[in-house]
C-alpha cells in the first residue's frame, strides 16, 4: 500500500466577479511510496499547493480520487496520522515555544500523560530545548521553522506534509532539519517535501516529481533523473590531440574541456564503444569514463522552459 495515491485528480477554482476560471491541477496523477522522502517542485502558481490542500482536505476535488494511507481523503479520522508544516505559518506571539506545542498536541488528542516528555523530545530534537519558556515574538524565522517542524511531528504521524520547511533557515539548520527528516524516514514516516530550494531537495529525497500548470512533467527517482545516459566524461592519462577528434569523430558531439578530459555525447553504448577504441587504437590511455550528472536545478529549468514554449 501507498502513503500516497493520486488518480486523474483535476481542480477547477470557479471565476469569481470579474475573475477567469483557472484549472489548479490537471488530470494530475502520482503515487508515493510508504517510508520515503518525495519531494514536490514547481514554480510559483503551478499547483503545489493546491495538491498539499487537496490531500488534506481543506480544498474538494472538482474531478478524480485520492488516498492517504489507504483511507479515501474525505475520511476525516486519516488526519489523526498526518502532520502538516504550512507556509508562512503563525503562531501566537504570546505564546512560549512549550505552550505553543501544548496546544497543538491538545488539538492532535496527544495523551495528556505524555505531552510535557513529547515537547522536551521534540524541542531537543530540533535544537530548541534553550528557547522552550521563550515568548514567540522574540523567535527569528529559522527558530520559527524549526518550531514549525516539531508541530508537525507532535502526534507522531505516520505521514508529514512540510511546505518550505528550510525557508528562512541558515546552512547549519538546513543540515540539522535534513538530518530530523532523515531519521523520521528511517523511523518508517513518509515525508511529502514541497520547497524552492531545489538543492535541498535534491540532498534529502528519494524521488521527486516536477509539475506545472497543474500537470506532472515528470517524477521518479532523484539519481535517475539527474544522470543523463548519454554523457560521459572520459580522463586520459595521456593528452589528447584536437585534431584527432576532428578527424576521427565527425559524426559524434565530442568536446575538448582540457588536454585530459573529453566530454562525449553518444546515442547508445554501441557508440561510446565506438570512442573508447579508437581512443585507445590512437594511443590515448584512458583513465576513467564517468557518467554526466547535471543537477535538478538544470533538469527543473529545461523542463519548465520546454514546457512554457510547448504552450506559446
């Protein structure tokens, strides 16, 4: 069974006075694993958001089903296994950072008996035990995340949804959260990530999916979609003639980086065979043949690029 099961899910928001009507999610379709870290991307205005409310049920439908946990959305008693770290998320400035988590272990029906050693759990593991008596209006926004988080964790879901979770939070804190979020995976929970950071997503998840006006583009592993089969890196021991590329690989996208390094661009393995001997026939010692790798950050932009120019 999936944590996550989206069908065919469409989401038309009705035209206001004045207004257009504007299609959130679109034949929007997408599965996510129990106990892995799925990270969601898309531009501002792509849907996002739009799915996460969906999900939790603060928004229906218009078409299409979806399940948490096996259970249908619509089925209330689901959120007793779900914690959520909204955007831009407020809390009470007047409250204590203990009071604050009070309450919401209140609201999630924690076990009175055990909210006072959940807080201290919690604030420990989200390096906030120091600032547990301190007043919310004195926390800076990377405090306020990290409070964030440990909310979200207060019922002990099998299942978090965390939008922009490192929004705000320095290099140091971005390790630590990513280090929570790695042992609450390795703990069994499901986090469904949602963030701009494409770099952080790219460090903690197991897949992620990329959607836009309401369409996934694309989704599967993060090392799958990162490695591009074609690429390849080869280092010499030796240096390599640039006369030699021309005159032996006229049909082959080949690219000198330095006398040592060969970027090549093949269509199949046939073809970087085809390379590696003539390279050798011609007495050029190779090394190491390393497969391309381009970050999620590239594989985003051309997607999204692709895609705006699809609609034009």
């Amino acid at each position: 069974m999936n944590a996550i099961e989206v069908n065919e899910l469409t989401k038309i928001y009705k035209a206001t006075r004045g207004g257009v009507e504007v299609t959130a999610l679109n034949n929007f379709s997408l599965s996510v694993a129990k106990g892995e870290i799925f990270g969601l991307l898309g531009p501002n205005g792509a849907g996002k958001t739009t799915l996460i409310k969906t999900l939790l049920g603060i928004v229906y439908p218009t078409t299409g089903t979806a399940k948490i946990l096996g259970q249908p959305i619509r089925d209330y008693r689901i959120k007793r296994k779900i914690g959520f770290l909204p955007e831009n998320h407020k809390f009470p400035n007047y409250l204590t950072a203990e009071q604050t988590l009070k309450y919401f272990a209140q609201l999630s029906d924690v076990e009175f008996k055990d909210i006072n050693k959940q807080i201290d759990k919690l604030l420990s593991l989200v390096k906030m035990e120091r600032w547990k008596k301190t007043k919310i209006s004195k926390f800076s926004k990377g405090m306020m995340q990290r409070l964030g988080l440990a909310q979200a964790m207060m019922n002990n879901p099998e299942l978090i949804f965390l939008d922009e979770p490192t929004d705000g939070v320095d290099p140091i804190g971005r390790k630590e959260i990513r280090d929570v979020l790695e042992n609450l995976k390795n703990s069994g929970t499901t986090i469904f990530l949602n963030s701009h950071l494409l770099s952080e997503v790219e460090l903690v998840s197991n897949r992620v999916a990329i959607m836009n006006s309401g369409k996934l583009l694309t989704e599967g592993k993060v090392e799958d979609l990162t490695t591009s089969k074609e690429s390849y890196i080869i280092e010499t021991a030796n240096a390599i003639e640039s006369n030699l590329l021309q005159t032996t690989f006229d049909n082959i996208r080949l690219k000198l980086e330095t006398s040592h390094k060969l970027n090549v661009n093949v269509k199949d393995n046939m073809e970087l065979n085809f390379v590696i001997d003539k390279l050798r026939k011609d007495g050029v010692n190779i090394k190491t043949i390393t497969i391309q790798k381009h970050s999620l950050e590239e594989l985003f932009l051309s997607l999204i690029a692709d895609e705006r120019g699809s609609e034009k």
